[in-house]
C-alpha cells in the first residue's frame, strides 16, 4: 500500500509505515480496531490538522481521508499542493533532510520558537503524530499557518 486517502488530494501527510487494514480502509474505528492506539493518535492529529473548525471528531468519523490522503511513498506526490511530512524518518527517506542536519540547513524556516514545525514552500516538516511530539499548540500553529498563512 502506497496511500490511504483521495488519490487527488491537495494535502497529503506522509508517514513511513501504513496500518494493517484487511480489507482496505474501512474509516476510522475499523482502522483503531485493527491497529490499536497508534492509529488511533494519528488519525485523531490529522483531522484536527485538516479540519477549518473545531469539529474535528464530526470530521474523524465523516469525513476523513475524503479530502486528504496519507502517503507512505519514498516520493512527494506531484499533484499535492500541500505536503505534510511527519517524523525524522520520512523527512529523511524523502531525501528533504539529512539524518545528521537540522531542517534550517536544508532551506526550512520554523514557523513556531519551538523547533518543531519547518516550511519551505509548499512543504512543511512536523514531528511524528503523537500526542507527545506533536502537542495541541503545535496542531494550532500548523493549522494556522495552513488556512491563515500565518507563522505562530
């Protein structure tokens, strides 16, 4: 499986392993029942993320992945207009950041004081989503800066 989503999708995130889904995506319990609580947390950070109001569990159970895709590729997907790469990992096997450099060397500007979200161009570099690394401030400032054009 390369992706999970709309094949079309402007915003794409990009993670480095998919869930285990017997029978395709089936929508979001389907997937937590097969993956546990990993998922759980991505799924929940991305419609959070994607979600222009604060109704993100209408958006969780309704909608998701009809408008965004998740992309477990080793390229950036051409007709993505935004590209959301999540964890060292996949910055790294998208060739965007070396394993040894930090985002800035690679022409990345933080769009928050804490290090944790970069952009270049249509790219932006998130931590891993999990709640620990990827807190509700940073979910804020990412949203923020995708519907507002804004840094935090």
């Amino acid at each position: 499986m390369t992706s999970l989503g709309n094949s079309e999708a402007a915003l794409r995130l990009y993670l480095p392993t998919p869930p285990l889904l017997e029978n395709g995506w089936r929508g979001y319990d389907d997937t937590v029942r097969q993956n546990g609580n990993h998922w759980r947390k991505i799924l929940i950070i991305l419609s959070k993320i994607v979600t222009r109001t604060d109704d993100w569990r209408h958006h969780r159970d309704h909608k998701l992945l009809d408008t965004e895709a998740i992309d477990f590729s080793n390229s950036l997907h051409p007709n993505a207009s935004i590209h959301l790469i999540a964890g060292k990992a996949s910055w790294e096997r998208l060739g965007l950041v070396d394993n040894d450099k930090c985002p800035s060397e690679a022409g990345f500007t933080p769009l928050d004081n804490t290090g944790m979200l970069w952009r270049r161009d249509n790219l932006i570099l998130t931590p891993y989503p999990d709640y620990r690394q990827f807190p509700n401030a940073q979910i804020d400032c990412l949203r923020s800066a995708l519907f507002s054009n804004s840094l935090c």
